[in-house]
C-alpha cells in the first residue's frame, strides 16, 4: 500500500458505504482529488496518468457526479463553465473565483466567518454547521 492509497483509503469506505463498487476508475479519481488542494476540472481528472489509454470520460463524469452528490466532492464554480472539484475537507474551504474565465483559487487567508459556526448552530439547534465562501472577480490574466 502506498502513501498515497492509505491517504483514499478511508474514502474508499465511505464510497463503500453509499453503495459505490472500488472500481479501478474510482480509486483513479481519488487519487487526483487527494493529491491538491486545487480545484480541478473533469478534464484534469481525466488527463491523469493515472488512467492511461483506459479512461472513458463519462465514467469519471458520473463518479464525480455521485461523489458531488454524497458530499464527498464539492463542486465549485458557475454552472455553465466548466465546473471544478475538489474533496471536501474537514475545516472551511474559501475560493475566489474568476468570472471571466472560470479560473478558481484556494483562498489562503484566515477565514473570516468560521466563528460565527458555531454561534449559528447555538441559536438554530442546527448540528454539523459549515459553510463555504466563493470570492468573485476577474483574474490577472482576464484583466
Ligand atoms: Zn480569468
Ligand atoms: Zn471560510
């Protein structure tokens, strides 16, 4: 087992656990999401090394899909550029994106609003509160 399989393997169980099957496919996917912390495209999964000549790109789509779906991915970006994603972490996750072209970075500044978390989930009752910011504006190349 290599460091980084030991790095997917406990989400290969939660993938296990919403019924997903360890598909070669999948671990493939993973891999590219656990390696950084950026926000990637479809396209940069599918690019991977990883995949060799054996990747179909509606396979991934529908896995990234189904991870998105289950709250193990999260999708970043407007809805119609192309989309990126990332794993979901544990701590906030804050972006500033492009508008022009749909570039997204990771924010690397102290969060402004992870103290309000739990001063929420203590007024509503609500458990498990996170949240997640997306910065806008145009990139150094779209100026
Ligand atoms: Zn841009
Ligand atoms: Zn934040």
């Amino acid at each position: 087992m290599t460091q980084g399989d030991k790095d997917i393997s406990s989400l290969l169980s939660t993938c296990r656990e919403i019924g997903m099957r360890k598909t070669k496919t999948l671990v493939s996917t993973l891999r590219v999401l656990a390696s950084t912390r950026q926000p990637v495209t479809l396209q940069q999964i599918t690019e991977s090394p990883d995949f060799g000549v054996n990747c179909d790109p509606a396979t991934i789509y529908r896995l990234v899909t189904k991870l998105t779906e289950n709250r193990i991915v999260r999708r970043i970006g407007f809805h119609s550029r192309a989309a990126y994603y990332c794993l979901r972490a544990g701590h906030c996750q804050d972006y500033l994106i492009c508008r022009d072209c749909g570039s997204v970075e990771v924010l690397n500044i102290a969060c402004p609003v992870e103290h309000l978390e739990a001063q929420i989930a203590e007024d509503s009752g609500y458990a498990d509160v996170e949240h997640e910011l997306e910065f806008y504006g145009r990139c150094a190349a779209c100026e």
